[in-house]
C-alpha cells in the first residue's frame, strides 16, 4: 500500500504536502511515536489507511484509541 500511495503522491505532485508515516509496529501500538509524528505537523489531517477491509485490519483499534 505504501508504494501506490508514494507513486500517487509523486504522479500528484504533492511530495511536499502529502507525508506518509508507515506503522509497523502494531502490537503494542507505538502511540508515543504516533504522536512525536503528529506533533511534526500540527497542521496536517491525519487519514488511516491499511491494506486489509475495515473490519480486518487495525482501524477500530487505532480509532478507539484517539
């Protein structure tokens, strides 16, 4: 997942204003990295993606944890 949305990012144009962070670590969930990242871009609109359908993957765990 991370290669297509870097090669959107590049056919887009917005390398600079698009950042993605890769978590690879989910076990136990690295929020004090999560939010070291955040805090680098206070401005930014964090958006979850993850490869796996909605109610496979990390998503719930890492929305009901915000």
């Amino acid at each position: 997942m991370y290669y297509e949305l870097d090669a959107e990012r590049e056919t887009n144009g917005t390398e600079n204003e698009v950042k993605i962070v890769r978590i690879e670590q989910l076990s136990p969930f690295p929020w004090d990295l999560v939010d070291r990242e955040l805090r680098r871009y206070p401005n930014a609109e964090p958006v979850w993606c993850q490869e796996e359908p909605m109610n496979m993957g990390t998503f719930f765990f890492w929305k009901h944890g915000v």
